[in-house]
C-alpha cells in the first residue's frame, strides 16, 4: 500500500509538470523544423543588359515612309551593329539619302554613322561629308549646293541642322569657309561658325 502511495503522489507530481514538459518538446521540435527547413533562395536580380549588339545587318538598304507615303530617308551600310541598351544603331561606310517635306534631297557619307532609335540623329564620324543639292525655293531663288566636310558631323533630320564642336568645311556654290566649330540651320538659312573662321568668296560672273 506505502509503495502504491509513492507511484500514486510521483504521478500526480508528473501531470503537474507535464504540459510544461510537452509545451517544450513543441518549442525544441518548431525551432529544429526552422533551422532545418530548406528556404527558397532569392530571386536573382535582373541582370544589367550590357553593350552588346542584339542583331546585325550585313550590306544593307533600309527605307523609312511618311503617314503619307512618301520617301522619308533610305540608308545604305557593308554593316550596322543594334545596340538595345542605348536602342542605337552603329553602321560602317553609311550613305544616308533625306528628303525633306520639300523634296529637298541631303545626302550625308563618313566612315562610321552612330543613329538613334528613330533615325532622326545621325552622328557621323571619320570622313563625314553632308550635301544638300542646288534647290529652287518657292519664290524662284536658286540656292546653291551647300557641303560640309569634317572629321564629326552631327545631323538632327527632322530639325534639318547640322552641328559640329570640331573643324569644318562648308563649301556654298564656289564659295568656301572653314571653321572650328559651325551649327547649320536650313529651315531659317542660318550658319553659325566660330573659332577661326576664314572664307573665299568667288565673284559670280556677270
């Protein structure tokens, strides 16, 4: 009876103390699980796209139209390089035929063309020749051909200007200038030259 007594009160002493004993078998069992559990690695960030080109074009011709249909511009190049990053296109030995909203033709040539996403840029570099070609305006007035020459020369289409920080030729009919720096605007007839800017003006004949 006397031992029966003892398991009796060790047993009640136990169920005292038991839910506290499971309570930390639970914690021990979740704090195993989280050390344990495999964790989804983060998502890896994006990678950064690099200056590399996304497709090439080899000994090419490409022609943009107006809303209206007509020829807005045709380029030629051996190769042009796109460049999604910058959304430019690099083109070696261009020729780059304009024609603005007044039929003018602008023909523009140089060793290596960089353009913008939509062709109205053009910076041409090495060798960079610009023409527009002898144009009668609405009025009758002859205008002579204009050709700039210069190692860079920058070309806004769409604005009709040409613009370059570094030497150039412009040769107007038979006259010719040369200067440091020039910014062209052909929709107002307005030339910009700075720096050391020489000229030869040819007497027309009578």
């Amino acid at each position: 009876m006397k031992a029966l007594a003892l398991v009796r009160r060790g047993w009640d002493r136990l169920a005292i103390y038991l839910p506290v004993i499971l309570m930390g078998l639970m914690a021990l069992g979740t704090y195993w699980l989280a050390r344990n559990t495999p964790t989804l690695a983060p998502a890896q960030a994006q990678a950064a796209v690099g200056h590399d080109p996304d497709y090439f074009m080899r000994r090419f011709s490409v022609k943009t139209f107006d809303a209206g249909g007509r020829l807005k511009s045709e380029v030629f190049g051996t190769e042009a390089r796109h460049y999604p990053d910058t959304d430019t296109m690099e083109i070696d030995k261009p020729r780059i035929l304009s024609f603005n909203a007044r039929g003018e033709l602008t023909e523009a040539t140089a060793q290596k063309a960089l353009t913008n996403g939509d062709g109205s840029e053009v910076q041409l570099i090495g060798d960079a020749v610009v023409t527009r070609e002898a144009v009668t305006d609405a009025a009758g007035v002859t205008r002579p051909r204009l050709e700039f020459r210069g190692e860079f020369l920058h070309a806004f289409l769409n604005t009709e200007r040409v613009k370059s920080h570094k030497p150039v030729t412009l040769t107007r009919g038979t006259d010719r200038f040369t200067a440091d720096s020039m910014d062209y605007d052909n929709l107002d007839r307005l030339m910009n030259m700075q720096g050391r800017v020489r000229g030869v003006l040819v007497p027309k004949a009578r």
